[in-house]
C-alpha cells in the first residue's frame, strides 16, 4: 500500500547497454577519465555501467566476470569499442532514491518489474550483486537544483557525462526548457580539459532515442535507436 503512494522507479539496468555507446564516445574524443552524473538514479544502479559485461558480434567490453552480462547488444553499427574508460567519480539525483543494501529497497526495485519479464528480473537482481560491493552515493534531491550544483563550475582533467535514461517524459514543458538551459549554461563554460557531456535516452515521438552533445562545441548528435528496457540497439 505505501508503494502505491511512490513514483514508479523501473531502474531497468538494460538501459546501460543503450548508453554504453554514448559514455565510450565521450571517452574517446576526449581522452580523460569519467564523471558521471545520474538525474532520476534511483537506487544508482545505471552508475555501475562499467562494471557490467557486455558482447555483441565478437565484440567483447566491460568486465568478463561480472554477473551482469548483456549479449547481441548492437543488431546494427556499433561504437568504439576499443576505448578504455576510466570512471573517477559516479553519484544520482532522485526525488525518492531507493537504497539497494537494504532488502526493503530491493524488493521495492523488484516490485516494479512485470512479473512475467524474467530476463529483467535476472538483471536486476545480478546488479544488485555488484551494487551491494560498490556503493554510490544517490542524493535526495530535485534535478534542476542537483544539475546546478554540480555543474557550477568545469572540473579539470575529468569529463563530465551528465545522463538520464526514460526521465525526461515526467518532466512538464516549463520544467523541461528549464533542465536544458541548465545544461547548456554549464555547456559554455566547458573547455577542452574540462569538457561536459549530455546523454541521454528518452522518448521522442514514437521511438527511444539516445542523442548526445559535447561542449565545447555543443553539437546535437542522435547516436542511437532502441527499445526502452535494453538491447537490441541500432547504432
């Protein structure tokens, strides 16, 4: 009964398959190590992308071990795969961030899985192995204050990756622009050591798709074609 009264916190760690394309992209043009930022984190466990295994047409990247594995993940294209990414620090944002250590916050992240998506049930629980090993830090706070503070100012010698996966669509029209020129303010300030990244997977129109831009420079890139929940990706 108390669930009823929460927002739907899907969490769905196939969104890091869509994404991996974007943070290898980042990690190759600009050659420094990774700062990643979560709006809508949940309980944080997109921020464990790189410790997720990934395969697709002999193609192998992430860790070979990892209990999360995602195989076939690109049916067409693909991303720089041969780019090792160095993430330096990771932290989220969420109105109501959900804990995963607790077993009150992992059946609440397993209540929100379709009961017959037995795939994504596997997922979830394997990424909430890795997240019990490597805490992140997921602030109870709103997006457009939490985006502000930490893009206040450029941070030397580390790319900054701001992203949210399936967010946006909760956001009003006013909320939206608002977020946007957030970002693009920070945009301006970026320089070549210390560049800002915006990815992104959301709904536009009728299909899912993952844009990116980079600052300097600023360019809208649509990177990527997908469902929803994960693979396969059209790159």
């Amino acid at each position: 009964r108390e669930l009823i009264e929460r927002p739907v916190q899907t969490n769905e760690v196939g969104r890091a398959a869509i994404l991996l394309g974007g943070f290898l992209l980042v990690a190759e043009e600009a050659r420094l190590p990774l700062r990643c930022l979560e709006v809508g984190a949940s309980a944080g466990l997109n921020l464990l992308w790189d410790r997720y295994g990934y395969e697709s047409g002999g193609m192998t990247w992430g860790d070979p071990r990892s209990p999360v594995r995602f195989r076939d993940v690109f049916e067409e294209g693909r991303p720089p795969t041969d780019v090792s990414v160095d993430v330096v620090e990771r932290r989220g944002c969420d109105l109501q961030p959900v804990d995963p250590a607790t077993e009150e916050g992992r059946l609440t992240l397993l209540s929100y899985v379709w009961p017959d998506q037995l795939s994504r049930m596997d997922l979830l629980r394997a990424a909430l192995e890795i997240a019990a090993r490597v805490p992140v830090t997921v602030d109870k706070a709103d997006g457009l204050e939490w985006v502000e503070r930490q893009l206040a100012r450029p941070t030397p010698g580390r790319a900054t990756v701001l992203f949210h996966s399936i967010t946006a669509l909760y956001f009003d029209s006013e909320y939206r622009r608002r977020f946007a020129q957030g970002i693009e303010e920070a945009g301006r300030r970026a320089t070549s050591n210390a560049p800002l990244a915006w990815l992104s997977l959301e709904l536009e129109g009728d299909r899912f798709e993952t844009r990116l831009r980079v600052w300097p420079g600023g360019e809208d890139r649509l990177i990527a074609l997908s469902g929803p929940h994960g693979p396969p990706v059209r790159w």
